[in-house]
C-alpha cells in the first residue's frame, strides 16, 4: 500500500540522520501493513538494527528472531545469528552470545564461505577474551580466522575482517603468547594477496 511504502520511506530518511526512535515508529507502523514475506523479514531485521541503535537490546533480538525465516539462505540466517550474538555480548550477556555465533557457525557449516566463518570466529575470540578470560581459545580462533580469511584474498571483506582480527588477536594475545597470527598478515600493496611477514 502507499502507506506503507511511505512510512518505510520515512524509516530510511530517519535512520540516515541517526534518528533511531522515529525510524523505529516508522517500520513498526509499516510492519503492520506488511504481509508475509521477504518485505516483512526486511522491514524486522531493520527494526533490529534500529532499536538495537537506540540501546533496546531485547526489543532488537525480538525483531532479529522474527526475521529468522526459512526463506533466507544459510548465509542470511548465518547473518542474523551473528548479529544477535554481538547484541548479546553488549549486554554482557556472554552465555547468550556463545548461542548465537555457535549457531552461526552451525549454519554456514564446513561448506560456508570462509570470509563468514573467519568473521563469526573473530567473534568468538574477542568473547572468549572479554568474557571468559581464555586466551588459549582466542588463540586458536584467531589462527582459525586468518587461515580461512587467507583463502579469499580477493573478497572486498577481508580489510575489515583483518582489522578486527589485529584488535583481537594483537591488542589482548598475553606476551608470552608471543605474536599472533594478525601480527603476520599483512595485504602486498602490489598483489592484493595475503602474505605471512613477521613485523
């Protein structure tokens, strides 16, 4: 309806200036007039970023769930599992969020792309780290994410996905861990591949 096209309209103008609570009553109000389908999924998922913005951490990991159909693929579902368990770890809410990326990596399984499952394990460590104090685990996610990271050099990914992994595995490995595997990786300005170089 030309409601509900308005009021998404209205959503993506406030979420574009940062204004999380009128973009939240814009995509409540048009799910509401939204059927089944991959517009509700979409319009669920953008109300979990949002409200997930505005600091209302239940109210984001309701509206991610509702956007958990089996229409998506394992990568979406994958997605939103990851996104649910980053939630989760911002509340301190450690045992949730090791739900959340184990069944993220369920999801994609051993046939997922290797940039999703590098990430969802960079994840992993940075809560083993923050939340558990155990670096032995970080350790071996970390060579875990940079091995599966070097297996797509070329994918547009791979920049963040190693910027995260430094400030994991660089900024908390304890010393006498000695260097980590992010500590190794470095881009060949002049290949775009990814060469293991001791800093």
């Amino acid at each position: 309806s030309k409601a509900k096209v308005y009021l998404m309209l209205a959503g993506d103008q406030a979420r574009r200036v940062h204004a999380h609570h009128q973009a939240i009553l814009c995509y409540q109000r048009a799910l509401e007039l939204a059927p089944e389908g991959d517009e509700r999924v979409a319009l669920c998922g953008r109300l979990g970023e949002q409200c997930c913005a505005a600091g209302q951490l239940d109210k984001a990991l309701e509206y991610y769930g509702q956007s958990l159909e089996p229409v998506r693929g394992a990568s979406g579902r994958a997605a939103v599992h990851r996104q649910m368990g980053n939630i989760c770890e911002m509340g301190q809410r450690r045992a949730e969020a090791l739900h959340y990326f184990e069944q993220a990596l369920n999801e994609l399984g051993e046939e997922g792309g290797p940039v999703e499952r590098a990430q969802v394990s960079i994840d992993l460590a940075y809560l083993c780290i923050a939340h558990f104090n155990d670096f032995g685990q970080a350790e071996r996610l970390d060579h875990e994410s940079a091995t599966l990271l070097a297996l797509e050099p070329s994918d547009e990914r791979i920049e963040p996905a190693l910027e995260d992994l430094g400030d994991v595995s660089g900024g908390n490995l304890v010393p006498e861990q000695g260097l980590g595997v992010a500590q190794l990786l470095v881009r060949a300005p002049a290949h775009g591949e990814l060469h293991r170089e001791r800093l």
